[in-house]
C-alpha cells in the first residue's frame, strides 16, 4: 500500500505452538478455497495485534495480512514484515490463522507493500533467481495451508521490469507446482490506479504476466492516494477506477465472460482520510454505496486499508496507521463491507449472456474405453484438483466449478486444465 508506515514491532505470536502444528499438517488435505466475493481488509501484520482476536470483534471473517519481504535486500528468504524473528513457521500466526478458520474465515497473506517496494526488499526484486521465489511462495501456501497469495506491486517495483519478470516466472512455477499437486492456488496483484484505470506501468506487470503464461486470478485496485491535486468523490472514484479496469481486463482477456471479468476485479479503500489528505476522504456514506455497487457488479474482492484504522479515534488526522481520522463508530466500515462476502470458492462464473445447454448430449459426457475418470457432469459440483474425462480427455479444475463444461472452459485462463487424451 501506498502510504507511510510505522517501524517494525514486535509481531504477534502464535499462542500455542502444538495448536499452531494443525496448520501445517491441514496442507495434506485439500485447503477450501475463499468465497467467490470476498471481503478481506488488510491486517497490519507488524503492530502486535491479534488477527483471530480482531476478527472476532469486527465481524471481518477473512484477512488479508500485510506483509511478507525480506529483511534485506538481496536475501531471498521472506519474513512477516521483514522482521527476522517474524519466519513462515507455525509459530508466527500459525494459531491465529487456525482460529480464523474454525470460525469459518481465512487469510490472504500480501507481499510487498510501499516500504518494501521502495527499499528492494519485495521478494522479486530482492532474490534474482526464480526458482527460490517461487519455493518461497510455495513455502507459505504449505505452511499456512492459504489458497491466495496477494501481491502489492507499487513504486520502485512497478518500473523494476527484471523483478516483474522473475515475479511472474515463478507464479507460472507455482501453478504448475500445484496443478501438479492437486492444490488449489491463487493469485492476486494489488496496484496503484487512476480514476479510470491502471496507469500504463500496471498494465505492463499484467502483460508481462501474459507472456510468461502466469494465470493472474484477481487485480486489487488501490482507490485511494491518487495525488492528483483534485478534491475526490471517492465511491464515484471507486466505481470509475473499477470500470475501467474492467475494460482493460476484456482487452487482456476477450474470451472471457463479463461476469468472470468482473469476478476478476478487485478494490481496496483507504477508509477515512488517506495519505494525500482531506481531499481524499473515503467516508462512512461512501462504504454502503460501494459495497451495494461491488455487490451488484460481482467483483471478486473487496478491502480496506486497515482494520486497525477502523476507528474514530484521530479525528482529522491524516494518513494514520492505527484511526480513519473522521468522526465514526469502532468497526463501522467493517460492518458496512461484511456482508460483500457470498458464493462458493470459484473465480469464474458464466456471464449473463453465457448459455450452458442442458441437452443430455452437453450437460454429461460418457467416457470412452480407456478413460478412468469419471465423465464431466453439468450438474455435479468439482472443486479444485477435481479430474474428469470428456471427449476422450482427461481435465483437471483448477478451481470450484459447476456447469462449465470442458468444452468451453479449458485452457489458460479458464477453469479446465487440459490432461491430455486418457
């Protein structure tokens, strides 16, 4: 995120290594993936707070916890804000995230963020080798047993094209990794925004992403610190920055479904006054209206920056880590996003004008001799690594599905991976 930060501090600590031990072990067993439209705020992962305790009393089921870096530029080893007694381990947020779970919530954990993209301590650019990226995603994918890692790209690390580069290599390593596993893993890339869109050196990290064959599930819009010198309606802000890129996206991706393009896009506020100043005030009004308009459009996410900011406690107070700076009630903008949160763990659906046909020629297949795997069903719900055989092929899905038949949905960007003739 794009905003001052407050030095390192002491980090939370699992309350109980042995409870912390079930996080580790839940990655044998498949992870469920996060709702199709989630409401994830940020977690300042470097105050001492306690993520479960937090969620309990916002009512925030799911977090997106901020931020994984190295400590020092060059080293290719991450840890939770940078803080070397802050490791991937079960013994950093290990029991936090399992209580989480057992109220029926999850993380997203983010890399990167302002202070590392600026200081070359973003895991990209800092290692150069991009099979020890990748093992450092996949470390946290099985240590913390997470189906999304999130990806804050900003500053120095937007204009680093060797360090995009290596990001996106070793998110394809990644994929294959799991594809290979039978694990389900998303990606999201959380970036700066104009009003109407991603500025050009956006776009580049996504075409980047294309060339490498790097499936980007999610794009995360920062609707905030613009610092455009303009005084900001920031709802109608959110809705044209979203919109456009929207459009961006169907240029990218002209297969895809408007439903699935929307599923694809993301928008994280800065509740109350930002970083630039009053000028840019998300305020308590503007959170039902963009919440109603996420709802309606299907985006796939919605956030803020941060949960601990969603207080009153600094009235007119700029850029705060711990208050909104305006006036309003502890857990307010928490409250008013909470209900964003629907659907079954997928990140494509079919769009209004998709048809799925119900013929029994369409809607079931019968494998052929020599086909194992039970024939695809249009009616049967698969999730992620779940294999089927249609027209003498066996697929894999990629993520929760039901009615997106092989056909029609398989290659890079869509939820059936093409196995090869049975």
């Amino acid at each position: 995120m794009n905003r001052k930060r407050l030095c390192a501090a002491a980090l939370a600590t699992a309350a109980g290594v042995a409870a912390a031990m079930t996080v580790v072990h839940a990655a044998d067993a498949a992870a469920t993936p996060l709702p199709a439209h989630v409401f994830a705020p940020y977690f300042e992962a470097w105050t001492g707070d306690n993520p479960a305790t937090l969620v309990q009393q916002s009512g925030a089921k799911h977090l997106t916890m901020a931020f994984l870096q190295a400590a020092t530029k060059g080293s290719c080893t991450a840890y939770w804000n940078g803080d070397t007694g802050s490791p991937v381990a079960a013994s950093t947020f290990g029991a936090d995230i399992a209580a989480i779970r057992a109220g029926g919530g999850d993380v997203i954990p983010s890399f990167g963020g302002y202070t590392a993209d600026n200081t070359g301590t973003e895991i990209a650019d800092s290692c150069t080798t991009v099979s020890s990226i990748a093992a450092v995603f996949e470390n946290v994918i099985t240590t913390y047993d997470v189906t999304r890692l999130d990806l804050d790209i900003e500053d120095n690390s937007l204009t680093n094209t060797a360090g995009i580069d290596r990001r996106n290599k070793a998110i394809k390593l990644v994929e294959d990794w799991a594809a290979a596993q039978g694990r389900t893993v998303q990606f999201s890339y959380t970036l700066p925004t104009t009003t109407s869109g991603l500025a050009d050196s956006g776009l580049a990290v996504l075409r980047n992403a294309m060339a490498n064959n790097a499936r980007i599930d999610l794009v995360n819009l920062m609707t905030f610190d613009y610092y455009d010198g303009a005084t900001h309606q920031m709802a109608a802000d959110t809705k044209t920055a979203a919109t456009g890129l929207h459009d961006q996206l169907h240029q990218l991706y002209p297969a895809k479904t408007d439903a699935q393009l929307w599923n694809a896009v993301g928008v994280t506020e800065m509740i109350g006054i930002d970083d630039y100043g009053a000028a840019e005030t998300f305020t308590t009004a503007d959170a039902p209206v963009v919440a109603q308009w996420a709802t309606q459009k299907g985006l796939g996410l919605l956030s803020f920056w941060a949960l601990q900011r969603d207080n009153g406690g600094c009235p007119g107070t700029a850029g705060s880590d711990s208050c909104s700076g305006i006036s309003q009630t502890t857990w307010q903008f928490s409250h008013a996003f909470a209900a964003f949160t629907s659907g079954g763990g997928t990140t494509s659906s079919p769009g209004p004008s998709a048809s799925v046909s119900t013929s029994p020629s369409s809607s079931r297949s019968t494998p052929p001799a020599g086909c194992t795997a039970p024939a695809w069903n249009a009616s049967s719900v698969y999730t992620g690594g779940s294999v089927v055989s249609f027209n003498g092929h066996k697929y894999r899905a990629k993520w929760w599905t039901q009615g997106e038949s092989p056909a029609t949905h398989s290659g890079q960007w869509d939820v059936w991976a093409d196995q090869g003739t049975c």
